[in-house]
C-alpha cells in the first residue's frame, strides 16, 4: 500500500482575505501539497470560530466538555502530522482568535491528557509545530525589546511542552504594513515555500 502522505493542519488567523498572513498560508500550502503533502485549512476567522474559552470547557470540575465546535475541530485536525500556525503579532503576541483556538482545541483530552500520578502527559507527541508570523515593528526592535524571547518562551516553548509537540521553527517577517512592494511579499512566499516542501522530503530534519 502506498504511504499515508504527511498532513499539514494550517491554521490561519487574519481578519482579511488579503493580507500577508494569508498570502504567506498560501505559499505554504501550494508548496506543501505540490511536494506530495496534504492540507487541511482553518482560516479561523472566516469560518467564524468561536475564541471564547466557555465556564463548562474548563476542565477544573467533574462533567466539564467540550462543546460540539471544538469536537468538530479535533475531528478536522486531529490526525495532523504538523500544525502550522500563521498569524500577525499584535501587542507582540498571538492575536486573540489564535489563542482561543489553542487554548478550546489543543485542551484536555486533545493534547495533554487529564491529571495522573506523575501530572498531565503531552499527547501530541511525534508531531511537528512551525509558526509563521509577522509584525509591524523590524525584527531587529522585536529582538532587541526582548518581546521575541518571551513570545518564544511564553507561547511556543510552553505550548510544545504541554502537548508534546517538536517545535519546527519559528519563522517572523517583520517591518510588514500597507503599501508593501508585491516583489517583496514574494521573496518572503519563496522562503515559506522552501521551508514548506523540506517538512515534507525532510519529515525529522532541522527547519530551525
């Protein structure tokens, strides 16, 4: 038989259709499909996915349970080799939409399981996380303010931990707003797209 191809769960969070968030979800899953990958796309704001955490979700009581949005979502994603996230930093964070989705989705009983002897277990052990950003500001002032190492170490050190899951790399654009040259938006498509086609023909290699 031949082998399951790889799958990319892509998630996107931008309020616009066109936008470089988009353009650059775009480049990925072109390159990604076209080097024998599949993908399954949650543009979150067009299908207007719910970020709000409700009180029965949370899992501090007996009965808590995701509701059927959420089982939906697992049900979609839940066999990804690898979630791609794609997002602008506002306030040098994930916008709010991503981090609903992470925090209603990548719950308990998805990516870590309930409370054992030895505390919750990741669950999404042997999959791959990259991230995909952008931001107003250069990267070089990102660095230097030293936003970049607390989103690195508040957001994706902390959520690989829990889930288990093997950071790929975190890759950020910055200096991105109106006006931006086309040339330009596409050098920076190119290079999604190469790292794009190596998950695939490199499944265990460094993307870093």
């Amino acid at each position: 038989m031949p082998a399951k191809p790889l799958t990319a769960a892509v998630l996107i969070a931008h309020p616009r259709a066109r936008s470089f968030t988009q353009a650059m979800a775009a480049s990925f899953v072109g390159a990604f499909t076209e080097a024998g990958g599949r993908c399954i796309v949650r543009d979150l704001y067009k299908i207007g996915f719910d970020p709000l955490l409700h009180a029965n979700e949370i899992p501090d009581h007996d009965g808590f349970a995701p509701r059927p949005d959420v089982i939906e979502e697992r049900r979609l994603i839940g066999e990804a080799d690898i979630f791609a996230l794609f997002y602008p930093l506002w306030y040098n964070a994930p916008p709010a939409m991503m981090m609903g989705y992470v925090a209603r989705v990548f719950g308990m009983g998805f990516a870590y399981s309930p409370v054992h002897a030895g505390g919750n277990q990741p669950l999404l052990k042997g999959r791959r996380l990259v991230s995909f950003t952008s931001s107003g500001a250069p990267q070089a002032w990102v660095e230097s303010s030293g936003a970049w190492d607390a989103m690195n170490r508040n957001f994706d050190a902390h959520f690989a931990a829990v889930s288990g899951l093997d950071p790929a790399g975190h890759h950020n654009v910055g200096g991105v707003g109106p006006g931006m040259r086309q040339e330009v938006v596409a050098r920076h498509g190119a290079e999604v797209a190469v790292i794009a086609r190596r998950l695939v023909m490199e499944p265990d290699g460094a993307l870093v």
